[in-house]
C-alpha cells in the first residue's frame, strides 16, 4: 500500500512500474535462490551429524514405516504400531534400569532416535501412509533456525489402525519439541518428548482357529472370523522424557575447558485392562470383576563433568553421574522400589593420522540396579573408499524393575525377585567397502541372560514364569550388505548369519536372514519424474520363536513350534518429483502361493497381502 500511494502521485506508467517491481524482487526468487542441500543438517545429542538426504534410493522404501527404520531384524506384526518379533539380539548400550514391557522397545523413541537440526532454511517434511482398515499414519516435522546460533523443531506422529483380525486397534501419538543454541561460549540443547502407546491385544489366534487359518477355508479370508484369545484386553503404553545439556565454554584460547550439566527426567506410565477373564491368565483376585494393573516409573538422570583438551588426548570429559528413581503399583503404591545411585564418567577421545580413538567409561559407585559400562572404539578418518571401526563395550544392565515386583489383578501373576544385572561382553567389527560391500561379524558373551517362559504342563497357559540362565551364552553374528549396479537395473542384497552356543534353548534366533531387492531405476518425463521399482525379498530359517505376552508386555520363549522358512516378496513402485517421494507397494504378494504357514508369532499370523501406498514431503522455504 506505502508504495502504491507513491506511485498514484508519480508519472511512471505500468510498464515502468512493473520493471521496477521486477528488479526489486529479483534478489528473491527462485531463479536468484541458491539452494544448497548441504547446509540442511540433523544430529543427536551425541553430536553424530547427518545431512537431510532427499534422493530416492532403496533404503527409502526399508525405511517407510512406522518406526522410521530399517526393519531387517525384525518380523513386522500384522497391523501397524504392534510391537515386532526379533529375528536377532541386540547387544544394550544403557547400563540403567528401565521400567520393563520390553517388548515396547521396538516400537518406542529412545534419546538416541532424536535429532538436533541446523537449518539455513525453514524445512517441513511431512510423511503420509495408509494402515489396514480403518485409519492412516501421518508424521509432520517443522524446524527453522530462528538466528545462525539458534534452532528449534517440532513434530507430531499419530497413528489409528484397525487392523484385519479381532481386538486388533492400534493408536499412537507422539510429540517432540527440540531446542539448540550454540555460541563461542554457551552451548545448549534441550528435548521434550511425549508418546502414548494404545494396543488392543488379542493374544493371537485359539487353536481351533489356528487350524481354520492353515485350512485355507474361504470363509476365513474373513480374518475377522478367526477367534482370538482376549477380545478386550488393552495396553496403555505413555511416557514423557525432558532432556537439558548445557555447556559453558571458560577459556577464551583454543585449548578450551568447558562445564557440563546434563538432565534427563523421565516417566514411564503402563496400563494393562481386561474386563472378559478366560483361563490363559487363571483366576482374579477375590473381589475383583476385571483386571486393570497400572505401573508408574519415575527417573531423574543428572551428570555435571568437565571437559578440556591436553598433550595426549584432543578432549577428556570426566564427571559425576547421579541417577535415581522410583516404581510402583498406582493401586496401591506401598511396596514401592527406589534407589539413588551415583557413577564416575571418563570420554577420551583422540584423532591420529589415519584412526580415531573413542572411549567411554561408566564406573558404578554405589546402588543395586545400575551397572558399569567400558566401551572402546577405534575408527578409520579421512578415508572416501573404506570405513572401518573395531568395537569393543561391556555392559551390565537390569532386566527391568517390572520383573523385581509385580502384583497382578489375576491371582497366579505376582512376584517378588532381585534379578541379577545381565552382563555382556561384545567385539565388532565392521568394514565398509565402495567396492565390496559392508562387513560386519560380532562375538558376544551373555551372562545372566533374563528370558520369560510359560508352564507347559498347564494347557493353553500364559502364566509367566521368570528365569536367568545359570549359564552363559555365546552369540556369533555374520552380516553383508552390497547393492551391484548394472546399467538401469540394481540388486540390494543383505545376509544375516547367527550362531547360538548355549546348554538350554532360552536365546532361539533364526540361523540366516536373508533379503534380496531387485529394481530398476529410471528418469522420465525430460528428467522431472524418478522412479524405482522392482521386487523386495525375505527369508529366514525357522526357528522356536518367541511368543508375546500381553499382561507384561514381553516376550516368552516357547519350543513346541517353530515358524520361517516362508519367503515374502513384495512388489513396489516409488517415484520422485522434486523433493516429494511417493511409495506404492503390494506387499506380500504371493501369500496364496505357500499355504497359510506364515506367522509372526507362533499364533498371530503375518500379514495377508494387500497394497499401500504414502508419500514423503520435503518443503524448503
């Protein structure tokens, strides 16, 4: 309006005006925009930095799910946001206690799945996929750097699947809030997060409808037909971490000396309702009509250290640790389990010509739940054609304080334990080749292995029993990873060998996993439109795997049935325009050729074929 009053009072005709306009904007358009892809960056909190990668390739499709990676290890459930079978053992990299359900572990955000951004540009990215039923699956992100030194970011995941078979609904939201300033002498980042877990849990399929399943009776198409196990049990999964790391920077010269204060306060709230009792659980507590357990876990993570550089290492950060917390029943919290403990911290890192060197270690002052943590990394630098790292981390770690007590609205399900801390000692190694492919093969040693197990002299019972094996565990792990390129057409392939040495079958795994994507690339349309499509294949040797036990949220293990040995193909096209991928796939497509003999657990069937589609939105300002 300012300029247009101006020009109401001036002799420049349109043409003129508009030319004038034209040059004024000039500096703003897109023709002008340098765009640099490059100055789009996301870290963690423990200063890993990652570029924004908007190409299409192959780990765009493993990574287009519900948890926003790749799923290789693991069995997908038959509806999204159920919690995932494992296909292998991870080896636990926190030595502090958690509340327990650790089969939610698959599916929750832990510290390390949250990112810090730096962005030259405001960034949305906005994700979109369709479920089974009913619902849909959205995950927004909006970050912009409010000045060079600070940034914030927030986003939202919500998620509603009905799901094809009884009881079957799932729902979660998530929020996260982050914050990031640095300067040359205060560097601060901070997190807020918050997720609600809902699963409505059927337990998986009778065993009269196990047989109906595998008969391939059309009448059971109908998934819905199929009997289930509970018909209105639900899980109620809500947890909310803060998390404050300030730095303060006391020297002015290059060898800096910096103090540290690191907060982490947690809740974790866990809620199991069922109202129609049968017996896999037995008998309630005189008095009661329905089962409703809820735990509340509460932790506070506090580290103040002082980090500084010398002769001999490029930083060594030591501090003192302080962690203490609470458990207890919400319906009658009395027995309630606290504990405050205290640990020394030591980071060394130091860079040498051709290696770096990483350590970290955790030493436990004093309590009962917490243990020690050794962990040593030696790491190739400034190599373009070959990575290569040498691991070494020993950890203790409780199984999880849900395990130590637990008092149960059914009669049969109490205890009352002090589990041991489960100890391992693991060796990596790991070598990236442009050439060759990615080699990784790791030795563990497992002692005090926790694993969960069912009475099997009672029929049809998910009474969980509790155990640590008296023996230690050896696990050997193989896996290869190349993608061979020949003209327009690639071939992804990823190997998965494992060995178990053990006395019992307690840690069951499968002994190969195998996947294979075979695709074409292509540009159409004069080089506007990208697309890849082609065919992904799975594969893993049968194996007694574990069963999944809603009233605890964890798995047990079973050897009465083995599953695998079922190949999953699916069938996929992906596109790209400018900065939108869209994801169209048939998944499972040829489930009607092997017979009903896929399963995700030893009752719950994996998923029938079907075709989804979503997109995955970039938007720079």
């Amino acid at each position: 309006m300012f300029f247009y009053t101006i020009n109401s009072f001036t002799q420049i005709n349109e043409g003129q005006l508009n030319e004038a306009f034209s040059n004024l904007g000039d500096s703003m358009t897109i023709e002008a925009f340098n765009f640099d892809i490059n100055k789009i960056k996301k870290f963690n909190f423990q200063a890993d930095t990652i570029l924004l990668d908007t190409t299409l390739n192959i780990s765009k499709l493993y990574e287009f799910n519900y948890r926003r990676k790749d799923n290789f290890e693991f069995i997908k459930p038959n509806n999204v946001g159920q919690v995932y079978n494992n296909l292998s053992y991870e080896i636990e990299q926190s030595n502090y206690p958690s509340i327990g359900f650790n089969a939610n572990k698959s599916i929750i955000q832990f510290e390390d799945d949250i990112y810090f951004y730096d962005v030259a540009y405001p960034v949305t990215e906005l994700l979109f996929k369709t479920v089974y039923s009913q619902g849909q699956l959205t995950d927004a992100l909006f970050t912009t750097n409010v000045n060079r030194k600070l940034n914030f970011s927030l986003s939202f995941k919500a998620l509603r699947s009905l799901g094809k078979y009884q009881n079957s609904l799932s729902g979660s939201k998530n929020f996260n809030f982050t914050y990031n300033y640095n300067s040359e002498k205060f560097n601060s980042k901070m997190f807020y997060v918050s997720q609600r877990l809902e699963k409505h849990e059927n337990g998986g399929l009778t065993t009269i409808s196990i047989d109906d399943f595998e008969s391939k009776d059309d009448v059971f198409d109908e998934r819905s037909k199929l009997n289930v196990k509970f018909e209105d049990a639900i899980n109620i999964y809500f947890t909310r971490n803060f998390f404050s790391k300030n730095s303060f920077n006391l020297t002015n010269n290059k060898k800096k000396i910096s103090f540290n204060h690191t907060l982490l306060y947690s809740t974790i709230n866990n809620t199991y309702d069922q109202k129609t009792i049968n017996n896999y659980y037995g008998e309630l507590n005189s008095g009661l009509i329905s089962a409703k357990d809820n735990y509340k876990f509460r932790s506070i993570f506090n580290k103040i250290s002082l980090n500084l550089s010398n002769l001999i290492f490029d930083s060594i950060e030591a501090g003192l640790i302080n962690f203490n917390f609470e458990y207890f029943n919400l319906n009658n919290n009395e027995n309630k389990i606290r504990e405050n403990s205290n640990l020394f911290s030591l980071k060394l890192t130091k860079g040498f010509e051709v290696l770096d060197l990483d350590i970290d270690l955790q030493k436990k002052i004093n309590g009962e739940r917490v243990g020690d943590k050794y962990m040593f990394v030696l790491r190739t630098s400034n190599s373009d054609k070959i990575d290569m790292s040498l691991k070494f981390i020993s950890t203790k770690f409780h199984p999880g304080l849900m395990y130590d007590y637990y008092d149960s609205s059914f009669k049969n399900i109490k205890w009352e334990n002090s589990n041991k801390l489960i100890s391992i000692n693991s060796i990596q190694f790991k070598l990236n080749d442009k050439r060759f492919g990615e080699f990784q093969i790791s030795g563990s040693k497992i002692m005090n292995y926790f694993y969960v197990y069912t009475d099997n002299q009672i029929e049809e019972s998910y009474l969980p029993v509790l155990n640590q094996a008296s023996f230690n565990i050896d696990l050997l792990k193989f896996k290869y990873n190349k993608n061979f390129t020949f003209g327009k057409f690639s071939m992804d392939n990823t190997l998965l060998l494992q060995k178990v040495k053990q006395k019992e079958y307690v840690l069951n795994l499968p002994k190969y996993i195998f996947r294979n994507s075979f695709y074409i690339s292509e540009k159409i349309f004069n080089n506007v439109l990208e697309i890849q499509s082609g065919f992904n294949f799975k594969i893993f040797s049968k194996f007694f795997a574990d069963e999944y036990n809603p009233v605890i949220s964890t798995f047990h293990t079973q050897n009465e049935k083995k599953i695998g040995e079922y190949p999953i193909v699916d069938f996929f096209l992906n596109a790209k325009i400018r900065q939108t991928r869209l994801f169209f796939i048939f998944e499972h497509i040829n489930s009607s050729l092997t017979g009903n003999k896929f399963y995700y657990t030893p009752s719950m069937p994996y998923r029938d074929s079907g075709f989804r589609f979503g997109l995955n939105w970039n938007l720079f300002n």
